[in-house]
C-alpha cells in the first residue's frame, strides 16, 4: 500500500457550543504503521493557519502518548493558546476513519474563532486566487472511497429551523425599512418564526453590487454604474444583519455576476445567517452556465464573500479564456447557482442549500446547469444530491395547454401546430397550406381575441375564490418542475410544496394558491414609477396588492393588467446533448406565466421536512418575478 496523508474532514470541533477548531483529521494508514501524534498535532496546527483570520498561535502536544497504533484507541490532548483540547483517535488497516471529538471542559470557556472573521469584502480575485487548504487535493480522494462522516451527538437532536426570503430586484435600491414589506410586520408569523430560526436564507438576484463589492472587484468585472448606497439607498442584506444583529449569529456569503452589461451590472448574492450551535458551513461553489464548455476550464478556488469557508468559483469573463475564445453565450449572463454546504452540530449527516437563478430556456443550458450542480455538490462537496433545499428562480414555465384550464375556449391553444407557431410569432407571418390561418387579419383577429380573454382569465383567478381553486389545481398539474411533460430535470431531485400559500393567520394550514410570480409587470415599464424604488401603487401590481376586501370592483382589471406580459408565449426545445435525452429535438410553445419563484427540496428528505410559512410579497414591485418568504422545520437526523 501507498503512505496514506492527513486529510482535513472540515467538521466542526465543539467545546461548550464554541467554534474551537473548524477540523478534524480522517488519518488513513498503511498496515502495520503506527503515527507519531507530534505529527499529528503539528499537522493540526498547519491546517488552523490556513483558515482566514486565524494568527500563528502555540500549539502545544502534551505528555499522553508517544504513539497511537493500528487498531488501538488513544487520545491526543494539548494546548491551543489557552484552550486545552482533547482528541480520540481511531487507526484501522487502511481504512478513514473520523476523529472524533472529545470535550475535556476548561476551566474558562473562550471562542477561539474570532467573530469578525470573514466580515471584510474580500475581492473576487485576488485573493480568490490564494492557496487551498492543505486538505483541499485529497478530499475528492476520500469522497470517491465512499467515506461517510458518523453523527455527532445524535442523541437528544432537535430540529434546525430554517426561514427563506427571496427577492429578484431587477437592480432597483432599497430604502431604510423595505426590509419588513419582505419579512412582515412586527409580531406578524413570518417575523417570529425568522427571529426564531437556526438559519436565516435569503436571495437576493439581479442586485446591485454593494460599493464594497464593486471596488473589490472592479479590476476583473467590467463595472460602469453607482451603487446604490451612493443614492441612499440599504441593501436587504445590510437591513438583515441589523435586524439579526441581537441574536449573535454567524454569516457566511457568496456572489456572482452578470457581466453582458458594464453599465448595468447585477449580482447574485446568497447571505446565510446561521447559529454555530446548530450548524457550520463547510464549502461552496458560485456557478455561472457555462453552456456545456468545459467544466474546469474556468473555475478556482477563493474565499467567501463573508464567512469562513473556501468557495469554487466560476472566473470572471476577463479572466475565462475558454469563455472568449468560444464566445459561450450565456457565461455573461445573469444565471448562476450558488450553493453552501452545512455540517449539523447535533446529528444527523450533511446537507446544502442551493440559491438558484436558472436559465430561461431549455437550448440555453437550464438542465445542462442543474445537472454540473447536483453532480459538483457531491463530487466537491461531498453532500448528497438526496440532501440539497433549492430557492430562486426556477425559470420552469407551464406547459402550453395550461390555458385551457379558462372557462372559455377563446383563451385556449389552438390544436394545430401551425397556428401556435403564428400566434407565437405575433403573426409576423401565415401559412394556411401547413394548417396556419388564412390570414393575417384572420390571425391577428385570433390574437387580439385569445389575448383578451386570457387577461380576463387571470383577473379570475386573482379574485374569484372558485376559479381559483379550479384553475390552481389544474395549473400545478400542467408544471415541468413537477414532472408535467417530462423534461425538466427539476423533477428528477426535488419535490416542491403545493403553490399554496401557508398564510400568517394559519401557519400549519394551506390557504389559497399563490398568484403566478411570472410574468408580471415591472416597475420599468411604468413611467409614474421611475424612482419610486421597491414599491410603487402606480404599477397595477402595486394597486391590486393594496386591495381591500370590501372594494373588489378593480380587482379583476388591476390584475389583468399586472400579468398582462404574462399572456404570450415562446419557443423552446430540448438540445441533442441535453441531460434529458429522451425528449432531445422536442420542440414546443411555451406560455410566459407559472410558478417560477419557489422553493423545495430533494425528495429523499421530504418526509422530514414540516413547512410552516409560504406567503408572496406582490407589493414588492421592483422586476417581473415575485418575491417570496417560506420557513420549516428539517431533522437532519431522521432524513
């Protein structure tokens, strides 16, 4: 057999509920070996050096034991500065085995993690760009063995309690206080159940990059816009921390970036607040879609935004000679996937949570991205597909027919082909030979007829409780992330709540279906809106939000006209090399309207998940998508 290496597990060492160390050794054995523990104990102390913001500090090995042997327990104690740690050691014939942890009580308890550590904006590259771990080469080693990490402390674990918020801001700025129309009122059931969580999610897509964000990493992302605390504005992310500010958590954050326009340059920005007690992060990766180039031809490994862990990231275009040289078309774009891996204190095995913003169409990669995801938070990772919650924009349309779920058969697809295609096309052109219209006028006429009565179908489905009830069951029955049609790769990993809102009145009831959070009218296209910010009544979404229930009158219009962009279609098709390869060359209509914002999670784990809160936030008017606020409850253990 070969010498085997320390590899660092990067499992949290707890003494008291505090962050001692953030390793743990896997030592692996050739037979017959025995390991000095001053080697062991000086390799500890390299791999502490390397986590940002620790200083060299004295550790030092004490008098247990010269030796530890195969097949023998024994421990290694000593002194890290003033804290005196303890480990079990566990050697087995080539074999990787963990390090389990063994509490030996100091007689004062400190942190010995500084809390300000990760707070500074490091820049994208440099120092994304700075060396690994030590352990950072040989953890694909120890995955492709198929180790697996014990529970610690399984016994007495409780539940991690996890709230969501989610937020597509279409670059707008926030002002002082926005934060509550995202997470309710004072006292509301949303509030107290994110004042209450283990976790604090929250994504923030096409955002403005912070000032900070923008100096670190204009030398490599070609920025050429304000940021929005140069107009006064606060980002939701900085009102977070402020809010969470007495509760004593730890935050750890990713970003990504579109990068087809200097001028108007937005970020995808994953922020996770999280009780060191309950959780640790371990790594991450910050995707853009890369179009089926090569998967490493662009990736390196640097730190977090915020936080303690080491990411892979996707290079900026300037830095991506694959990207330039091949022109890959979506590489610029604002997709991207960015993903936190987390290490449960109490029990239970690793899980990750996925900040999604999917391509819009099938040919431009969207189950090509999820596929190099789900494969990577395995292979790099080292985190179950089986284990994985998924947040953002899903970018997952109805299929075509769902119209046909309206009352009336003038909002219905039409059934031949043809005519799909030239009302798709805005009847730009017919072919009544091929089964089209007979004419223009005859086509435009359809147009203008099937336009009409699908907006007066959604204003039906808005503010008729009955319509709704039919019209939601039939709608979720018709959505590709659901299975319908067969050829989202969603479908494959993750099961997804009912679109039912979970409402604050009744938190453990379903209320109404959620309203379509695609695709309704932003704030750009409504000229009384220009500098009205997050929330502006002059959009019709905005009017409709502040309804109240003794004067419906408006409803249906106000609604009409919020998810007017809603009520046309597109093309799409399924390319050759495309992950789901039975649907390869399909070619389809599809409408612009669905449940594209949400959340779910990996089916293996559903039955351990409680969802408690699922509400939509319409009155946030900023872009075309809906933002969202859920929370649950998840045993990592039983999962």
């Amino acid at each position: 057999e070969q010498p085997r290496h320390l590899v660092a597990s990067e499992t949290a060492f707890r003494q008291q509920g505090k962050n001692i160390v953030r390793d743990l050794f896997v030592v692996m054995m050739p037979r017959t070996t025995e390991i000095r523990l001053a080697t062991l104990f000086t390799g500890f102390a390299v791999a502490l050096a390397t986590w940002p913001g620790f200083q060299k500090k004295d550790l030092a090995l004490g008098p247990d034991h010269a030796t530890c042997a195969m097949d023998e327990g024994c421990a290694v104690t000593g002194n890290f500065g003033k804290e005196h740690v303890a480990l079990q050691v566990a050697l087995r014939h080539g074999s990787k085995d963990r390090i389990s942890s063994e509490e030996h009580v100091p007689q004062k308890a400190a942190t010995m993690v500084p809390s300000e550590i990760g707070q500074s904006v490091e820049p994208l590259v440099p120092p994304m760009l700075a060396p690994e771990r030590p352990s950072e080469s040989l953890e694909t080693d120890v995955a492709e063995e198929g180790m697996s990490l014990p529970d610690m402390h399984s016994e007495g674990c409780k539940d991690i309690n996890i709230w969501f918020g989610y937020s597509k801001e279409e670059k707008a700025c926030f002002r002082d206080g926005d934060l509550a129309l995202l997470v309710g009122d004072a006292g509301s059931i949303s509030e107290n159940l994110l004042m209450k969580a283990d976790m604090v999610v929250l994504l923030q897509l096409a955002r403005t990059p912070s000032a900070d964000d923008m100096e670190a990493d204009r030398a490599h992302v070609d920025i050429n816009m304000k940021s929005c605390e140069s107009t006064g504005g606060i980002a939701l992310d900085t009102q977070m921390s402020t809010k969470l500010q007495s509760r004593g958590m730890e935050l750890v954050q990713l970003r990504q970036y579109a990068e087809d326009d200097p001028q108007s340059v937005d970020q995808s920005l994953l922020s996770i607040w999280y009780n060191p007690g309950v959780v640790v992060p371990s790594h991450g990766f910050a995707y853009k879609n890369t179009f089926r180039g090569h998967r490493t031809a662009c990736t390196t490994v640097g730190a977090s935004k915020t936080g303690p862990i080491n990411v892979t990231y996707d290079l900026p275009v300037s830095l991506c000679t694959e990207a330039i040289a091949h022109g890959w078309p979506e590489y610029r774009s604002s997709k991207s996937n960015l993903v936190v891996s987390w290490e449960p204190v109490r029990g239970g095995s690793p899980f990750a949570i996925l900040g999604a913003n999917m391509p819009s169409r099938y040919n431009r990669g969207k189950n090509d991205m999820l596929q190099r995801t789900m494969l990577d938070i395995e292979r790099i990772l080292h985190v179950s597909p089986e284990r994985v919650f998924i947040l953002g924009d899903l970018n997952t349309r109805l299929l075509a027919d769902a119209w046909d779920a309206c009352e009336s058969s003038a909002c219905h697809q039409p059934s031949a082909w043809q005519k799909q295609v030239e009302l798709t096309e805005a009847c730009t052109a017919v072919n009544a030979a091929a089964g089209g219209f007979a004419s223009l006028a005859s086509c435009q006429a359809a147009l203008e007829n099937l336009t009409s009565c699908r907006r007066t179908c959604i204003g039906s489905f808005a503010c008729d409780a009955t319509a709704m009830d039919s019209m939601g069951s039939a709608w979720e029955r018709r959505d590709p992330k659901r299975g319908a049609g067969g050829f989202d790769l969603l479908a494959q990993y993750f099961e997804f709540p009912p679109d039912r809102t979970i409402n604050e009145r009744s938190p453990t009831g379903q209320g109404r279906h959620r309203l379509p959070t695609y695709k309704k009218t932003a704030n750009e296209k409504v000229d009384a809106c220009e500098g009205q910010g997050a929330v502006c009544t002059a959009n019709p979404c905005g009017a409709a939000s502040k309804l109240d229930a003794a004067d419906m009158s408006q409803c249906s219009s106000l609604y009409g006209d919020c998810f007017e962009p809603a009520l046309g279609a597109k093309f799409d098709d399924i390319p050759a090399d495309d992950p789901m390869s039975s649907h390869a060359g399909q070619i389809f209509v599809k409408p612009q309207i669905g449940w594209l914002d949400a959340m779910g999670f990996s089916k293996a784990i559903s039955k351990s998940v409680q969802h408690l809160l699922y509400l939509d936030r319409l009155q946030l008017t900023t872009g075309d998508h809906v933002p969202f606020v859920s929370a649950l409850t998840f045993d990592p253990v039983e999962a």
